[in-house]
C-alpha cells in the first residue's frame, strides 16, 4: 500500500504529538510508501520511503487550498488516506478523495462531538479509536482498535528491582483544569503526611492560553499549599524521555477527564508500574485491580495507601499483569498493522 498520513505536526521533540514519530516509522514498515502532510515539521528522522509536506502557518483557507492541490496533484501517488486527530483535513479534502475514490480512515480519541466531525464521518470510509467510549458518534464505520504504545520503549517492570512502596509518585501530561493537576498535588500531600520520603514528580506544561493562566495560578497556589517540598514541576519532556521520568516511579496519578484514555496511564502500565485513576474510561484497563480506580481526591488517598501496602511479590504480579494489558490490547505494532489492513481491504 502506498499510504498518504494527514496529522498536525511531524516533530520527535514535541511533548505532546512527538509519539507519532514512532507511528510513522511503523507505517513505512508496512507501507510501500508513506506521503505526509502536516500543518508543522519540526525534526524528524524517518526511513527513506517517507516524505513529509508541510502546509505552513498560513491560514487556515490557504491550508486547505494547497492540502486539495498536493492531494489532486499526487493522487496516482497514493491508494488510501490515514488521517490523524483532526477531522478537519477530511472536511476539506474528503470530497475530493471521494471522487479520486481514495479510501479515507480517520483516527479520533474523544468524546467531543462537532459539526466537524460529523462531516468527517460522513465522507470516512473507516473510523478507527480506542474503544467504545472514545468516539461520540454510533457507526458501522467504527473500528475499535485500542491504543498505539510503543511497548518497546516503554518495556519492562521498571518500578519492580529497585520497589520502594509508593515513594516516588509521579503525574505525566498538560497542566491544565480538566487534568485536574492540583487535586493530583492536593491528594498526594494528603497521602504523604506523617510519612517519610515520599515525593511527588509532575511532568507536563501548558499549552493553550487556558492552560497558561492555570499554570500560572497554580505556581501562585503552591507556595501558599503546606506541601512540605515533596512536589517538583517538572516541565514537559519530548516522548523519548518519558520512560526515563518513569523509570523507578512507585505509582503514576491520573484524574484527567479529557474523556479518552490517557496515553500516559497505558505507557506507565507498560513499565509494570500501578496506576491510579478517576476516569471510568480506564475501568477496563484495571479490571483486575478495581482498587486503582477512585471517585475523588479521597478515593485517590485511598489507592495510595492500597498500593502503599502492597507485598512484594504482590507487586510484581501486579506489574506483570498491568504491562500484559497494554501488550495484548494496545501495542503500537498490531495497530499499524490492523490499520493498513484494514484500509487495504476496504479498497
């Protein structure tokens, strides 16, 4: 298959998209060709079958003028469309692939429902997410595939050879209100009192102006919060140094309500490391440990004392059992695989 990916950026040292990098690498393994259009390019390295165009910071009627003119202009070029996050492309391009009679697949992971994506909808062949919750709209079209997790670079029970019980707890994502990032610090110093050594790791930024105002309250908000020095800001890493921010971590915090699951909580479960969460889209994840699960900022102190008093060996199965989850469900290898199949069956 040759294989035209529409995404926003193509860049290994953006915190946020920097993953799709790996996706990338994968599709050129299984593609004959890979062809991607992106709204920004940063730095990339990707084998020799892959060409990346970017559309420029230009507006947004520009973009989607020279998205049509690259997508008539190289369509012998290509047998089917992956575009991923922004329905947008589909809704200015989808007519055309259409009449070319390009197969089109969307990838979205979100509850958000928008005249956007309903017109992306219609004019997809296939809809790929994560599970039954991440997609708002009832289709045939759907696929459920489950996440993409590089399980080799996040491999291993990392937390387990060096166990400490909930030492180091560790959050990984934006700042932002709905990752709901000072209840996390709220109920982490709450855990920690009267214990020693207990530390709190926070690794994320903000990105929208939203985001930077809480940013900037919450920096105001910490010195006035008696956390006894246990929390560190961290800032943002590029993805190839999350595992390195998680390796040795004791239990990752998550009380997102972004409505899809977290990217972060399947990498941390990946490493064989607990992760707690508030979000009922992650029940499925943890169906074997329902106390990872919490209502609220209680609920959260709560599954920190749970993992707290964790035997070792307990632990380790515990490890093992959470990385089986991900492997099995939503390794970043059978998904490409699955992807490009699917597209090629659709033809």
């Amino acid at each position: 298959m040759r294989l035209l990916v529409c995404t926003q950026a193509v860049d290994r040292n953006d915190p946020i998209l920097g993953f799709f990098h790996a996706w990338l690498e994968r599709f050129a393994k299984e593609c004959e060709s890979v062809t991607v259009i992106c709204l920004r390019k940063g730095e990339y390295t990707l084998p020799k079958n892959v060409e990346v165009i970017s559309l420029g910071e230009r507006h947004r009627i520009l973009r989607a003028f020279e998205l049509c003119s690259v997508a008539w202009g190289r369509r012998a070029a290509y047998d089917a469309v992956f575009v991923h996050m922004n329905p947008e492309y589909i809704v200015a391009a989808g007519w055309l692939w259409r009449m070319v009679g390009k197969q089109v697949g969307l990838w979205y992971v979100h509850k958000s429902l928008t005249t956007t994506l309903r017109i992306a909808t219609a004019f997809s062949n296939v809809i790929f997410t994560v599970s039954n919750e991440t997609f708002p709209i009832s289709s045939s079209k759907v696929r459920v595939t489950g996440h993409g997790v590089d399980t080799e670079l996040f491999g291993g029970i990392s937390a387990v050879d060096n166990f400490s019980p909930s030492k180091r707890v560790v959050t990984v994502g934006r700042i932002s209100a709905k990752k709901n990032s000072r209840a996390i610090i709220e109920a982490v110093v709450e855990f920690a009192r009267g214990k020693d050594g207990i530390t709190l790791d926070v690794y994320g930024d903000a990105v929208t102006k939203e985001e930077k105002v809480y940013l900037s309250e919450l920096k105001a908000w910490l010195p006035s919060f008696d956390t006894d020095g246990i929390v560190t800001l961290n800032g943002a890493l590029t993805h190839d140094k999350v595992p390195e921010a998680l390796r040795g971590a004791s239990v990752l915090v998550n009380m997102g309500e972004t409505g899809g699951i977290d990217k972060a909580v399947l990498e941390a479960m990946s490493m064989g490391i607990p992760v707690i969460s508030t979000s009922s889209v992650h029940k499925p994840l943890l169906k074997r440990y329902p106390q990872l699960i919490a209502d609220d900022t209680n609920g959260v102190v709560e599954a920190l004392e749970y993992v707290a008093s964790l035997p070792h060996t307990v632990r380790i199965a515990m490890g093992g059992d959470l990385r089986e989850e991900v492997v099995e469900n939503h390794s970043l290898v059978p998904l490409i695989k699955k992807i490009v199949w699917t597209l090629s069956q659709n033809k």
